[in-house]
C-alpha cells in the first residue's frame, strides 16, 4: 500500500457493518433450525473465512457482498474444524459454542489471528464446563462433548469478550437458565444477543455485566441487520483529526464511541454528533492525551494503535497505557521508523510529539496495527510504503477505496 501523506480528509462516508460482530452472528446461525438472513456484513477477509467453515460443516451459504449473507444450517452435520481453517481468524473460537449448542459435539483446533499477547480461552473452556461438557484440550485442539447441555452459572475471572460471546452461544440451545456473570459489555454482546432473542432465544441484560440466558429447544428462521462498526467509525475519526481534515462519518452510533469521542474535545479536535453520524473536524493545535484501554464503555483496545500513531504529532508528552493485551505494541518500531518519538515502559507508550512524520517502508504486524500504518503514512510527509497489508483486509472493508473517496492518496501494488 502506498501512501502519500499530506492530504486533509475531506467529505462524507459510510461505515461498514461491525466486524467483532459479524464474527459472533455468522457461527450463530448453526444454532438455528432454519435458514437466517443477515444484512449489512462488511466484505473482509473474516468473513469469508468464516463463510468456507459453515461450507465445510454442511450449511448451504449464499452470500451478495454489500447485500445480504443466507445460511442453511439445515445440513451442517459436521464437528470438526481443523487448523488449516481456524488459522485465518481469532473468531473460529466460536465454532465450539455454536457446534456444542448444535449438537453437543465440537472439536475445534486452537484460532489463529492476530498475535497481540498469548490470549488463552480458558474462560470459554471454563464456561463449557459449567454447562456440563467434558473438555479435552491436546494438540492444539480442544474437544468439547455434552451429552445433555445444562445451564449454569458462569464466573469469568476477567472480563472477556470472546469467552461471554462463546457461552452465550452453547447456552442459547442448553437445557435450562444460564447466568454469565462478570460479563463483557461490548456493543456486539448486545447485538448477537439481539440477534439470538431475534431467533427465539431469551437472552436477557446484554450491555451489563450480568446475562441470563434461557436456553431454547428450537430456534426459528430470522433476518438481521447487525450493527455498524465501532473501530472502523473510530479509525476514520482519527484520520479525519491526524490530516486536519473535515469528514462526515455517517451510519455509525455515536454512543459507542464516546470514550474516543471525548479524548478527541481534550485533544482539541471538533466532534459533533447527530442520530447517526459524527463530524470531526480541526481547531487549532492538538494537544497530548493520556489513554487508557479498557473495557467499555472504556477506550477501546481495538483503537489504541491508531490514536498512538494519531498523538505522534500532538502537542506535548502524551502516555498511552494498554491494560487489555500484553503485546499490543508491535506498530511501535514502525512508527519510530517514520520519525516518532515513542518508548515503551511496562505496557505504557510514552509519545511525544513531533512536528513530522516522515514517509518510510513499514510491515503490518497485525490488524490495527495497519490501521495506525495507515494513519501515520496518511500524516507523514512523502510516501509510505506499507508492506503485508492483507492482514488489514481481516477487518476493514475496501479501506482504500474509502480513504480515497475522502482524498487521499493511497493505492495498493501487487509485488
Ligand atoms: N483472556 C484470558 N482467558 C480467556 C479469555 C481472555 O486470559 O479465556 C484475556 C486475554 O488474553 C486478554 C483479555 O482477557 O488479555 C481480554 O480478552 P477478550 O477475550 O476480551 O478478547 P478476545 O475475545 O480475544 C475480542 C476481539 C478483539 C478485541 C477484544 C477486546 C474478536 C474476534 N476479537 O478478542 O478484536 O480486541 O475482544 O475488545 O471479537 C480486533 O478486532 O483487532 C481484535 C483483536
């Protein structure tokens, strides 16, 4: 991907549907006893991976980019995912909560994904068990086995998106209630429980930290439209701040952004919000921050790379400290390439911001570590070269063509 940086973004532009979503909602669907529908899907490369696996298990998919996915579940006998198929995205973990709720069967080989810390699923292994599966875990594969899938009462040790998103799944189909305690409380949490009440389930308290499900003996056919992204509207804001640009975010929910919201009025950025679209746009000199991830409604983790790269060139010593992931940090050496001043103590990054960022070669490490590459090179003076890009494909829908829309110069070379 090649960058010339130095353009304001300027214009209006639509967000996509929610990736972290869409990565719940398509396993979901094998907990059906009919076919569903769902819309508004952003066209990325998890997507798609996810797609092949429902394929390889039996359903039938029939998928328009843009439109609409429908899945079949109707023949999806199939239990086992190996690692030449969980290897392509974090999400395959779902595969065990929704083949476990399906058929109390699941054999499902570790996910790959992207490598930000050592993010162990003992929590969803936890949770299983408490709804009665026995758990094998040899190989790099777990298998999962319930004879008569139970409700019970889940207490995760931290909170976790992935192992909430999981035990609600097997608990939608388990005989009884399940109580999930010390849930996660994401915006997609509450849209897969949306999508799930929209089948038939009962799940009930999505968006607090503590969900009930009742387990359902039949699910029925639906059509959902899930949410639209919350790190791809966060990323275009910070792009729309880091080239003092003027853009107009439409289609998002500016509720699920107020923790960047508000970091970007300290910063001295202009954000105004309407229904259903956020407008950033400059005022004057952007000062330092200090961001702390966190769960949310806390500053999201997914963003922490693209504002680090966004406070670059901000007035003062800002500090970004990442509490979620251990090695989240690997866009840090890229950075210090283009001529960021950044170091590294503990977990926090100490910024301080430089006039210039210049154009140079970097490689993306992991998804919103592009996102930041990208950032920086549409900041940085001169062209930046951005190399591995596929793994921004994983979650961000046609993000050229989008930035270009808006002015940028950017395109992508096959090498
Ligand atoms: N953790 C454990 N044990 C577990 C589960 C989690 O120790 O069983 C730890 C993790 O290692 C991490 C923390 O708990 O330190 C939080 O992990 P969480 O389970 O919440 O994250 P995740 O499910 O692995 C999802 C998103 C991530 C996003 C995080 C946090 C998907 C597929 N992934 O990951 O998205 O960063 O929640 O919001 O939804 C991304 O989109 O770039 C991305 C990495």
């Amino acid at each position: 991907m090649l960058i010339t940086g130095g353009h304001p973004l300027m214009g209006e532009i639509t967000v996509s549907g929610g990736k972290n979503t869409a990565v719940a909602v398509i396993p979901a669907v094998l907990l059906c006893d009919e076919p569903c529908t769902i819309e508004n899907l952003p066209d990325i490369d998890d997507v798609h991976a996810l797609i092949e696996i429902l394929q390889r298990l039996g359903a039938e998919t029939e998928y328009v980019p843009g439109r609409y996915l429908t899945v079949d579940p109707r023949g999806a006998n199939g239990y086992r995912v190996p690692f030449s198929l969980t290897k392509r995205l974090r999400a395959s973990y779902y595969l065990l909560g929704a083949l476990l709720g399906r058929g109390g069967r699941a054999e499902v080989a570790y996910p790959g994904g992207c490598d930000i810390g050592s993010r162990p699923i003992d929590q969803h292994l936890k949770g299983f068990s408490a709804l009665g599966a026995q758990i094998e875990d040899r190989g790099g594969m777990v298998y999962a086995n319930a004879e008569r899938l139970l409700g019970g009462d889940v207490f995760f040790d931290m909170v976790t998106v992935g192992g909430t998103i999981n035990v609600m799944l097997a608990a939608a189909r388990a005989e009884g209630t399940t109580v999930i305690y010390n849930a996660a409380k994401e915006p997609h949490i509450v849209d897969l429980a949306n999508f799930l009440n929209s089948m038939g389930a009962r799940v009930k308290g999505a968006g607090t930290d503590v969900i009930r499900i009742r387990g359902m003996q039949h699910l029925h056919s639906c059509t959902y439209t899930v949410i639209p992204d919350q790190i791809e509207t966060g990323t275009l804001m910070i792009a729309a701040a880091a080239t003092r640009g003027d853009v107009t975010i439409h289609g998002c929910i500016p509720t699920h952004m107020e923790a960047l919201t508000a970091k970007l009025l300290e910063m001295g950025v202009r954000v105004t919000e309407n229904d259903d679209s956020i407008r950033v746009r400059p005022q004057g000199e952007q000062r330092a921050v200090n961001v702390k991830t966190q769960v949310y409604p806390g500053f999201p983790t997914d963003l922490q790379q693209p504002m680090t790269a966004l406070l670059c060139m901000a007035h003062g010593t800002s500090t970004v400290c990442e509490t979620i992931f251990e090695q989240r940090f690997k866009h840090l050496d890229e950075l210090r390439r283009m001529g960021a001043h950044i170091k590294l103590v503990d977990r926090t990054v100490l910024i301080e911001g430089v006039r210039e960022l210049y154009g140079a070669p970097v490689t993306v490490t992991d998804l919103r570590a592009g996102a930041a590459l990208v950032v920086a090179g549409l900041m940085a003076k001169g062209v930046t070269e951005i190399y591995e890009t596929s793994y921004i494909d994983r979650g961000y829908e046609r993000i050229e063509e989008k930035l270009r829309s808006l002015g940028a110069e950017i395109r992508r070379e096959k090498i």
